[in-house]
C-alpha cells in the first residue's frame, strides 16, 4: 500500500515536471508538435520504434490484372488483334515495366519481358536496376498515380478506345452485357445501379453510400448532358478508378 | 575551452532525470486499472502530453520545415585537401609536409599553399585557389567572381573515420550510415507530405549512389537519371511519367470542366473505399501530385536541359582559362616528382596545360542541370547525384618505354603521381566550386537558398605518399561541405591529428606521414575523447536538413540556431598531436 502511495506521488511529481516542461518550451513548429518525428531505432527503454504509417499497395501485376479485366477485351469477345495490342501496349508500358515505381523487383522471365530496359544485360537489369531501385513494400507516390492514370486515360483516348470502352460497359451495363452487345448508337448514361456495377467492380465486396452513388451519378448526368452516353460512362470509369484507393492491400 | 552544451543531450538528461516514458505509462495505466496491455484514458492523455515534450526538445533543435537535400558525390574519394579539407585552417595550425599533400608549385617544388580569406567576418587559412576567382555564368554578365563569394554561406567538416577501408561500402555510408535504418535522403522524404515534393527522391544511376537510398514509410526513390554527359536527357526521364498525350489531356479538359462535381463525387467514392489502414490519405494527395504534373507545362524539357547542361558545362570549361597554380610548372623533366606508378613518366613539358579549353568533371553538367531544375520547380527536396574523375584533359606520359596520350585523371589516385594531379585536382576544385555558387544563385533567384542544403562528399579523401608518386584511400579521415542560405558565417569544423603514421613503429605506413586529416578526438558528448565518425557525419547533415538522424545517438557536431543559422556545435577545427 505504501509502494502504491509512493508511486502515485512519484507520478504526480513526474506529471508536473512535464506540465512545467510542456509549458517552458519555445519556439516549436506547430507542424512537428502535431506530427511526433519517427524515431530510427529503439527509444530509450530499448522498446519499439514509434509506430509509423506505411501504406501497403499492390504491385505492377496486381495493377496490370486489374486494368486488363476492366479495359482489355479478347479475340473471342470479339475485338481486334490490334486493338487488343494497343491496350495491351499500353498496360504494359505504363504499368508493368515500371518495377521501381509500381513495385515487385525482376525475376529472370521479367528480364526479357517487362523489366529489359535499354538494352542492359540482365545482370544489370537484375541487379542493379531492380533489386536496388524497386521498393520491398510500395508506396504512394505521385509517379506511380501517374502512371496509373496515364493508363487510364490512354486507354479511354486511343484509337482502341472504343474496344476498352466496349468491354469495360459489357460488364456492368444492364442491358449490353457482353461485348458484342455494346453499340454506342444506343448507349445511354449509366443509371444508379450500373454506377453500383462500376464502383464494385472496381472496389470488389464494398457496398457504395447513397451519398457517393448521388454524387458519382450528379457528375456523370453533368458530363453526358454536354458530352453525351459514351464520355459520361468513361468518366465513370475514370471516377472510379482515380482515387487510387483500389491499390491499397 | 568552453564545452558548448549540445540541446538535444541537455533535454535527454532532463527527462532521463525524471522517469522514463514508457515504464512511467505502463505504471499509470495500472493505476487506472487497464492492465498492462493498454493504456487507460488517463494513461492516453498523458501519453499524449509526454509525446508533446519529446516532440518540443526535438523541435527546439529542428524548428522547421526540413530542408532541400542536393547532394553531390564526387565518385572514387576525392582528394578533399584541394577544396574542403583544409589542412591548417587556423593561423599557426600544426602541419606536417608531405608531398603528395601538395596543391602547388613553387620553385619547381611541390608545395602545400594556403591563403587567408575572410568572408562574413571570418578569415580562414584555406587552400589558395580560394582566394582566387570561379568563373560566373553567362547569363549573370560572365566574367569572374571571388570564390570568397562562395565561402560566405559554406561549412566545412572534417575528421569523420570511415568504419572501412572501402569505396563501395564508405560511399553507402555517407549517405545510409545504418543498415537498420534509412538513408538521409530517406529520413528526408519520411518527414514531408507527398504534396510538397511530388518526386520525393532522386538519385544519379550510379550503382553505389542507387543503393545509398532508403526510406520506410511514403516513399522511396522513384526516379533516375542516367549516366550522361549530353547523350540523354535525365530531366525528361525523370519527368516523362507525367507526359501525357493530346488524347489524354482532352479527357483530362472535360473531367475538369466537371472539377466541383468531380471533387465532390471523388471524396465520396474515397470515403467508402478507404480502408480501415491508415495513410489512405497520402494516395489522395498522390493523386494531385500527379495530375498537377500532367498540366504544368515546364517548355521543351530538350532545350530545358540543353540550356542547364550548356551552363555548367561552359562553367567548368571556362575554370580551365584562369590561373590556378601560383607559377608555372616547368621544365618538368628536370622534377623528381614527375612520375607515378600508373602514369609512368609525364612527358608533357608544362603541366598547365594539362587542362584544356574543354575539360569537364565527368557527369557534373548533368548533375548539376538536374538537380537545379527538380528543386528549383519544387519537383523533389532530395537530390543525390554523383561526379566523376577530370575528362578532356591531355597530356602525355611515357611507362615501359610506350608513349600514351593521356585525357582523364580519375579521383582514386593511387599512382598517378603529384605532377600530373596538382593541376587537375585543382581544376576539379575549382568546377565543383563554380558549379555550386551558380546553384547558390539559381536557387536564390527562386527564395530557396535558405531553404536547401548543398552537400558536397566522397567515400574518403586521399592519404598521400611521400615520394610524391601518388595517394591512397583516407578513410579515416571523412569530411563535406554544406553550402547553404541557412550558413551565415564560413567555419572548418573537427580535428585532425598531426602526423598519423609518423611512429617508427610500422614502417609500412612510414610513407604516409605528413598532415593529410585524420580524425583526431573531440570534446564531444561529455567525453575529451571522442573520435567522429559517420554516425556523427550523418546526425550533423540531419541537423542541417531540420530532419531527424538515422544515427541519432551519434549527435550532431552542427546546431540550427534561430539567430544565427547553421552553425558549429564545436570550436574551430584543431590540430592535435595524435
């Protein structure tokens, strides 16, 4: 009882003392005194760092299959060879060779595949430029939304915009379900719920607020009001797809 | 002399004296009956103020937003004592000679020649070409300038001991001291909004400055140059992931037509699709960054760097004109000090002309256009880039009866012999020098001189070999030098030893006597004894960058002071015996 007693004055004390310290120290950036600086290694006790915020998303083939499922349609849906090159092309070029920015380091397929830049030999490739480069765990940056988004709108841009196009609405319009079926001439604005369709079919087991499908569904009215069916569905798409969330693991 | 208190120890002993924060939380949460897995409310709250009185000592020595990095890595240990190792800085400094410490010729003798020079009030015993002149930029009237000029607002560092003898693992170090903990550059970006530095980090591709890099939490490096001299263009590498097509900047000018409703509908969609993890936030403002980008027209990012590589590039050039050895160095056949192991024995009768009108430090164009475009538009706050040996020099040398024309000296001087090397590594000196104060300039024309730490570093200076035939690796003898608007006042801070090898005792080493920067001790985190090393090189460059170390119980030998800037925790660099 009496160690008890101690320990509570003794804590008492300790928390004047840093009121006292609190109030004694000057000149400090408000910035940093809201945001603690991580610490590099164990604190004085020899414990755990600070706790710091590392946002997990998912790597170049992560980013690539879901933009290929969304915009990159097949020979047997239908589409051209060179319409599917060119989306391909694109997905590629923006997304999959890009290991030090979209993550996952270079195997020995990737060598001749994805990650041969410039003509370096694969030893170099391996080495040097990805297993250096390449983030363990990768990170929000606004490169990789550059190049997400670049992706994004190319496809939705190019001269086989029409086939990304086509088969991104075949799977979430109501009535032009399969690729074939998509004719532009008849398309009208995504309704309600195939804005439903494209939210979670990009955001896969989440249920959209009415909040956010009102306001996706404002915006889009907005833009097919001056632009017409087929620009308000690749906006949807882009509003989807912009805010990056879906990358997060 | 007066030990001066280092803040941050002061304050650590202040709470070490009251409780430690932990065991303190861990005893009040029991208090208040949550046990030892958890905090109690109270527990929090306090934990919260505890944080804040961490947090303020750490402020009180990092007041700020941190600083810009540019960081500029002369490959291969750069013989510093030419620029920013000063051997006998302070008037009546202990020195002993040795040849290949030589920056001069007099009297057909290679000799090592300081200059006072005073700048802001500070006069400096430095090697001579300091008080010579450094050529200024076309653009700014051409002509030449003071390299005092360049003194005012620069701060010199030296004595760190490397913990090898090794290029590659004391150029990592420099830059990522710990293995547990990340790089400089990384603690940098760790400490910043993505919003504020789009391409947090860049670094040169070179392999050793590539791998210095690492941060662990928003980023990491993301973006290279190539190694070029003017065959590619690193600044549309870097800057070609937000090169957007006409097609995509057509969808682009619709969406943003829509940009309330957009921004509207876009916080919405986040909201439900944000993820109970933390740090969703940074992939939002990744997103401005991006698209910011896709619409920032910088021009033609060709004639953008042309014109930026054409300046440094003419810089370096016009360093080859000017006189820089205080007489001339001639007839050398007569020298005993004219050949090197590698080289052979120089032919070339007067070796100021072994510069030429088109001599160049290799890739320092390129990295000196880069890293001014990304700070000075904001794009990145830390730059590490990286230069190599002297290029475009000529000369001839004759090794084994074979005649070779010879056209680069590179750093790692092992055998290259003090004739040939005193003209070249003044000339690099001198390059590094120019090219630095006209970043100064530039980054002053945009407000962000004050704001942006220019280091220059190598993986070690040189310790030389008294027959004058070359210089081998320093590496305990570690050094940089910060150029900054924060830097008021110019300083040579750490102490070196007198004559490292000179004990008899090892005559293997009798070769390197001389005066040539070993790191000395250091009244220094309460002990008279305290040797640098790249722990302490490191927290000293943090505390410049306002930015935590990675080697934080290493402290810093620099302080931030509101007052007067970037300035010595220590006294004047010393001399000592040993």
């Amino acid at each position: 009882m009496t160690s008890k007693i101690l320990q509570i004055c003794k804590t008492l004390f300790v928390l004047q003392l840093l009121v006292v310290l609190n109030a004694c120290q000057t000149n400090v950036s408000s910035d940093i005194a809201a945001t603690p600086p991580s610490t590099s290694g164990p604190d004085e006790s020899g414990g755990d760092p600070e706790p710091i915020t590392i946002v997990r998303l998912a790597d170049r083939y992560y980013v690539a299959s879901a933009l290929s499922q969304i915009f990159l349609p097949s020979l047997a849906d239908g589409a051209s060879a060179p319409d599917i090159e060119n989306l391909q092309s694109t997905i590629d070029s923006n997304i999959k060779i890009q290991y030090g920015d979209m993550g996952s380091s270079c195997d020995y397929f990737d060598t001749t595949n994805y990650c041969g830049v410039g003509g370096q030999s694969p030893l170099f490739t391996i080495i040097e430029s990805a297993n250096v480069s390449a983030p363990a765990l990768s990170q929000p940056t606004s490169l990789r939304a550059a190049y997400t988004l670049r992706a994004v709108y190319t496809m939705l841009s190019s001269s086989a915009a029409d086939a990304a196009l086509r088969k991104a609405i075949s799977l979430t319009s109501s009535s032009m379900t399969t690729y074939a079926t998509v004719n532009f001439a008849t398309l009208n604005p995504p309704t309600l719920t195939e804005l439903q369709r494209v939210f979670q079919l990009v955001y896969p087991g989440v249920t959209p607020s009415a909040s956010s499908l009102t306001k996706s569904y404002a915006f889009i009215n907005a833009v097919a009001a001056s632009y017409g069916a087929k620009d308000s569905w690749k906006m949807a798409f882009i509003l989807m797809l912009s805010t990056l969330l879906w990358q997060q693991l | 002399m007066k030990k001066i208190p280092h803040p941050i120890l002061e304050s650590r002993k202040v709470l070490e004296k009251t409780l430690h924060r932990r065991k303190f939380l861990k005893s009040f949460a029991g208090w208040g009956g949550a046990g030892m897995m958890g905090y109690s409310a109270a527990a929090s709250a306090l934990h919260m103020m505890v944080h804040g009185a961490f947090s303020k000592i750490y402020a009180n020595s990092i007041s700020s937003e941190p600083r810009n990095l540019f960081e500029l890595y002369l490959q291969g240990g750069f013989p510093a004592q030419f620029l920013y190792l000063p051997l006998r800085p302070n008037a009546g400094d202990l020195y002993v000679h040795n040849t290949n410490n030589s920056n001069n010729w007099v009297s057909g003798a290679p000799v090592y020649t300081t200059a006072p020079v005073t700048a802001a009030g500070v006069t400096l015993h430095l090697p001579f070409i300091w008080a010579q002149t450094i050529p200024r930029a076309a653009s700014r009237g051409g002509g030449f300038v003071p390299m005092s000029n360049l003194l005012t607002n620069t701060m010199m560092a030296r004595g760190f001991w490397n913990p090898f003898d090794s290029h590659e693992i004391g150029s990592i170090q420099i830059s990522r001291p710990s293995v547990t903990a990340p790089s400089i550059a990384g603690m940098l970006i760790d400490q910043i909004d993505g919003s504020r530095s789009p391409i947090p980090a860049v670094a040169g591709e070179h392999d050793l400055a590539g791998a210095t890099f690492y941060s662990r939490t928003k980023a990491r490096k993301v973006a290279r140059y190539r190694r070029s001299d003017n065959f590619l263009n690193p600044i549309a590498t870097i800057m070609d992931p937000f090169r957007a097509n006409a097609g995509m900047l057509g969808l682009l000018d619709k969406k943003d037509q829509f940009s309330a409703l957009f921004n509207d509908a876009l916080s919405a969609v986040a909201q439900d699709a944000r993820r109970l993890d933390p740090g969703s936030e940074s992939i939002l403002s990744s997103l401005s960054g991006a698209e910011a980008l896709f619409r920032r027209n910088f021009g033609n990012l060709t004639d953008v760097y042309n014109s930026l590589y054409a300046k440094y590039m003419g810089l370096m050039n016009a360093c080859s004109v000017q006189a820089y050895l205080s007489s001339a160095i001639s007839p050398i056949a007569s020298s005993p000090y004219r050949s090197g192991e590698t080289l052979g024995v120089i032919a070339t009768t007067d070796l100021r002309t072994i510069v030429q009108p088109n001599s160049h430090i290799g890739y320092m164009a390129s990295a000196f256009a880069l890293g001014e475009f990304l700070i000075t538009n904001n794009l990145s706050k830390a730059v590490t880039v990286y230069a190599e040996g002297t290029n475009g020099l000529q000369f001839t040398a004759v090794r084994d009866g074979v005649t070779t024309i010879h056209q680069g000296i590179p750093n790692d001087q092992h055998g290259y012999g003090v004739a040939a090397t005193i003209p070249s590594n003044n000339f690099y000196a001198r390059c590094v020098a120019a090219c630095t104060y006209e970043m100064s300039l530039a980054l002053k024309d945009v407000n962000l001189f004050d704001s942006t730490v220019m280091k220059v570093g190598s993986d070690f200076p040189r310790s030389p070999s008294n027959d004058g035939s070359g210089s081998d690796h320093a590496w305990s003898a570690n050094g940089f030098m910060l150029t900054s608007g924060a830097i008021k006042k110019p300083s040579v801070i750490g102490n070196i030893a007198r004559s490292p090898y000179a004990a008899p005792s090892n005559p293997a080493l009798r070769s390197y006597i001389g005066t040539w920067g070993e790191g000395s001790t250091h009244n220094h985190e309460g002990s008279n004894g305290t040797y640098l090393n790249l722990g302490h090189y490191a927290s000293s460059i943090c505390t410049a960058l306002n930015i935590p170390s990675p080697t934080p119980n290493f402290l810093s030998i620099i302080q931030d002071s509101p007052t007067e800037g970037l300035v010595p925790l220590l006294g004047p660099g010393q001399t000592r015996n040993t």
